[in-house]
C-alpha cells in the first residue's frame, strides 16, 4: 500500500500542476459548465482513449496519459461544481482553486484507501481498457441520474461516480508510468 500512496500522489501531482497552470491561462472558465457539459467533456476524454485503443493508432498529439489526465481534472471539476451553488462567484483565485482541488482530492484519495482496503488493489490486475469501460459506464449512469433530476433510489449519486472515475484514471496512469497495460 506504501508503494500505491507514493505512486498515487505522483500521479496527482502532475495532474494538480496541469489544473493549476490551465488555471493560471485560462481562470476559472470552467465555472460556467453545467454537469451534463462535465460529463460530456469526461465522455469525449474516455471516448477517445477507446477508439484508440480499437483501431491501435492515433493522429492527433496528444497522448492516452494526457487524456486520462485531463479525465483526473474534469472529474475533480465536477466534484467541485456539485458543491457549488449556481449564484457562487464565476472566477475563483488561484489560491481558493488550489484549495477546492487539494480537497476534492484528498477526498477522492481517501476512498480509494477505503476500497483498496476491502479489494486488496484489485485495480493492479485490471486492464487500461477496462478502465476506459468503467469510466464510460459510470458517464452513462450519471447521465441517467441527471435525468431523473439528481435523484436515486438505492445507487450512489453524481458525487460517487465522479470520484470513481478519478480513481480509475489515477489507477490507469500508474499502470501507464509502470509501463503496464500501455495498449
């Protein structure tokens, strides 16, 4: 478990200093997206990643490790845009974004303790392209919660899919800087 805590946190700490400097560029754009845009910004990540994975090749630059990169930061903007109410600020300073991501994360790294725990790093065994199926799984279910406006009668909500799909990119990106599951 030492090992996967060391692992998880250098993965979090490319993909914090990614969101800062984004941050930096671009503000807090991403105060304006609804759920349904996250999720659709999730989806075309994960999407992706699948389509390269099917055909073997790409032809835009960036590579799978930056999509589930990306994947990371969207998710924690979701998580972070579920708190919020609709009439908080738009833009956010730096320091208060760094902070709101620092928790979300800490939250996220916190569940994962707790699974890894009960599933003795399952995730070690998995492949990357499982990964890829169960974030898309877990888009389609939230799109479905959405629908039913927020609402469920016995599954986890928004929120607990989210930090699932945190988790299974971060897993994805060990496996990728192991140089496991690199297809």
């Amino acid at each position: 478990m030492n090992d996967t805590l060391r692992q998880y946190e250098n993965v979090v700490k490319g993909c914090r200093d990614i969101f800062l400097k984004k941050t930096a560029d671009y503000g807090t754009s991403w105060r304006v997206l609804r759920m349904i845009s996250i999720l659709d910004q999730l989806y075309i990540k994960a999407k992706r990643i699948r389509t390269i994975q099917e055909k073997g090749s790409q032809r835009v630059g960036e590579d799978i490790r930056g999509e589930f990169q990306a994947i990371v930061n969207y998710g924690v903007i979701g998580l972070i845009q579920f708190d919020m109410k609709d009439e908080d600020v738009e833009e956010l300073s730096t320091d208060k974004t760094a902070a709101f991501y620092d928790e979300k994360i800490s939250f996220v790294k916190k569940i994962m303790e707790n699974k890894n725990h009960d599933y003795g790093e399952a995730w070690r065994e998995m492949s990357q392209e499982s990964f890829v199926d169960l974030i898309l799984m877990k888009l389609q279910r939230m799109r479905q919660i959405l629908a039913n406006d927020g609402k469920t009668l016995i599954s986890e909500g928004v929120d607990a899919n989210l930090t699932d799909i945190i988790n299974y990119a971060i897993f994805a990106l060990i496996g990728i800087a192991e140089d496991r599951h690199a297809h």
